[in-house]
C-alpha cells in the first residue's frame, strides 16, 4: 500500500509488489546490505493473474487457496488496493492440489481466500463465471483421503441456502460457518458499503442452525466505526 515509505525503513532492502512477490528469489541477486530500499511493481492494477498455492510442513490440516483479491468497495476496507481484483484457480488444479494433499498423509483441508464465494469470478485463463463456490466444494468432496474439509470464512450474501444444504448433510465438511457480520446495524452497514442488512445475517444464521443445530458459527465485529452511536453498538 505504501512501498515508498517502507522503502524508507531502516533495514528494509527490497519491496516487492503483488505481481511479482512470487517471483522473491529472481529479486535477490546477492545478500549485501544496501544503503536503501528497491521498489519492483506495486501496481495493483497489474495483478490480474492467480497463483495457487497451499502450506506445507508438519501439521494436522493444511490450507487450500481457492481465490484471491476482491471486487467489493468496503469503505473501512483496504484489500482491493492491496491485494487487486477477484480472481479464482481453475477447479481442475484445486482438485489436483486437494489430491496432492492427500497422498501425503494430511486428513484435513482448510479452503481459504480473500472472498471465497467469490470464486468462479475470474477464474484463472478462462475469466468467467463457470464454476461456482457450490461447485467446487462438492468435487472436493469427492477427493479420497480427507476426512474433514473447513470453509474458513464466506460472507453473508454469498452464502446460499445450497451451501448449508450441502455442508449440512456431508459428514466430510466441518459444521462450522464464520459468517463476517461487522455490525448489527442497518445504518452502520450501509455507511460501510456492505451488501446485505441484518435481515439477511439472521436468516443465513437461522437457516445454518436449522439443519445444523451444533454448527459452530463465528463472525467478524468492527466496533467504534465512524457514526456508530452507543445505540447502534
């Protein structure tokens, strides 16, 4: 967001931007300190591009990037500036991936992104809306070898009633919905620009513990945002 003034901080030697972060080893041409900081690419619009990814290492679960960037306009929100436009993996190389995962040995898979059920929206060299988040959740269904698969968050207007049907009924998908809320108040959410009202939370939430009653449900609060009254908090 600010390479300049981080270039500017003493021991910082190199910034790299979004497009070319991946690409850190071609950067380092050599260990010596420099007297300051070299900028390469931080232009977010030039980050148009998917680069899968999933961690590695001795762990229990591992997580699974399925979509990166954001479309949406949050006003306390600063990823897509950061992080650049929505963008998704083609669902072949996700399932690829979940596979990989599973022929080492690791028994759950967390589903992560910036905006996960924004996935299909520009879906990497196809750039179009031809798999959705339902999609690709039922195929990683059928990926022997994982036990358990965990949707790390999915906001309140992408959640749909086919996505709790889904998870609902499969023993593989973790009863766990973190559903980013932000606040409860219809005027605090219109002054961030978020797509839905609180009708819609309580109507994905109720629907969530309709079928699952021992879901566990986490949500994201921002308190004391600009014109939040002690009411609306």
């Amino acid at each position: 967001m600010k390479p300049k003034e981080l270039a500017r901080v003493a021991g910082v030697d190199l910034v790299l931007g979004s497009k070319v972060k991946f690409q850190i080893l071609s950067y380092l041409k050599d260990f010596k300190k420099k007297d300051f900081g070299i900028i390469y690419s931080c232009e977010i619009n030039e980050t148009d591009f998917y680069k899968a990814s999933f961690s590695i290492g001795d762990r229990t679960r591992f997580f699974l990037k399925v979509q990166d960037g954001c479309d949406y306009k949050c006003t306390y929100c600063t990823i897509p500036l950061a992080r650049g436009i929505s963008r998704s993996d083609k669902m072949s190389n996700i399932i690829s991936a979940a596979k990989s995962i599973s022929s080492s040995g690791v028994k759950e898979i967390v589903l992560t992104g910036v905006n996960n059920g924004d996935y299909g929206k520009g879906e990497f060299e196809n750039k179009d809306h031809k798999n959705t988040f339902l999609d690709l959740i039922m195929e990683l269904d059928k990926v022997k070898g994982i036990s358990r698969i965990r949707i790390s968050s999915i906001e309140p207007n992408l959640l749909s009633n086919e996505i709790i049907n889904f998870v609902s009924r499969i023993k593989t998908f973790v009863p766990h919905f973190h559903v980013p809320m932000q606040s409860g108040s219809n005027v605090i959410l219109k002054l961030m620009k978020r797509r839905y009202l609180i009708d819609t939370y309580k109507e994905r939430i109720t629907y969530i513990k309709r079928l699952s009653p021992n879901a566990c449900i986490g949500a994201d609060i921002i308190v004391n945002f600009s014109g939040e009254t002690d009411e609306f908090f």
